[in-house]
C-alpha cells in the first residue's frame, strides 16, 4: 500500500508539473526546498542519520541553483531575486558543512514569504499560460 500511494503521489505532482504556469512551477519548487530543509533537519537532529541529511540539503541546493539558472538578467526584478537566491545557497551550504542549523529558521523564514509572494503571483490573470499567448492567435482561428 505504502508504494502505491507513493506512486500516486509522484503521479499527481507530475501533472501538477505539466499543467502548471511558471509562475505554479515556482511555488512547486520552492515548496519542496522548504521540505528538504525541515527533513534534513529532522534527520540530522532526531535520526542522526548525515546521509539523509546531506542528500536532502543537497536537493534543496540544486533547487536553488534551478531558481538562479531560470533567472532572465533582462529584468530588473531579478537581480535582487539573484542576490536573495545566492544567500539561500551560501546558507544552505554552510549548514551542511557544519551541521549547525541555528539558521535554518531564518531561512525557511524567507522561502515561506517567497512561496506565498509566488502563489499570489500564480492566481494573478497575467500568471496563467493563457495570457501569455500573442494575441494574433486568437485572430487566426
């Protein structure tokens, strides 16, 4: 049963993935660096287990990286989204390397109010792939 509900766990994010605007696909990324930061934590304090623990700060790094390598430098916004982006990543290597995780609230802290930022972004009419779409499309059908 465990491996079924696993399966359509992975399954339904899938087409969350799939059916999701950038703006959504944002908000599933973000989401799931928090994740890894609160089980590297749990890992490392109540399991003890540094494997577990590295391989989750690691995923929570290359979501990071995903986030900065998105990043268009045409716009203005994202400068200062690619210094908020490096701090995470500078924090969250530094965690793993210490395993001191006294700063990990202040970082879940910033990726909570970024989910929540992206999430209102996300239901704006201008978010949806819709929007998006030249206007000249509609004129040709």
């Amino acid at each position: 049963m465990d491996n079924r509900r696993k399966f359509l766990s992975q399954e339904y994010l899938k087409q969350k993935v799939m059916t999701a605007n950038p703006a959504e696909l944002i908000v599933i990324l973000v989401e799931s660096c928090i994740k890894n930061l609160k089980l590297a934590e749990i890992y490392y304090t109540e399991q003890k287990s540094i494997d577990k623990t590295n391989s989750c700060l690691i995923k929570s790094q290359d979501i990071i990286i995903e986030l900065i390598n998105c990043l268009d430098m045409n716009i203005s916004l994202s400068s200062q989204l690619l210094e908020i982006y490096n701090f995470l990543l500078s924090s969250i290597r530094k965690i793993n390397i210490k395993k001191d995780f006294s700063k990990m609230q202040d970082l879940l802290d910033i990726l909570n109010s970024m989910r929540d930022t992206w999430e209102q972004i996300a239901t704006l009419p201008s978010a949806s792939p819709a929007a998006s779409t030249p206007s000249f499309v509609s004129e040709v059908g």
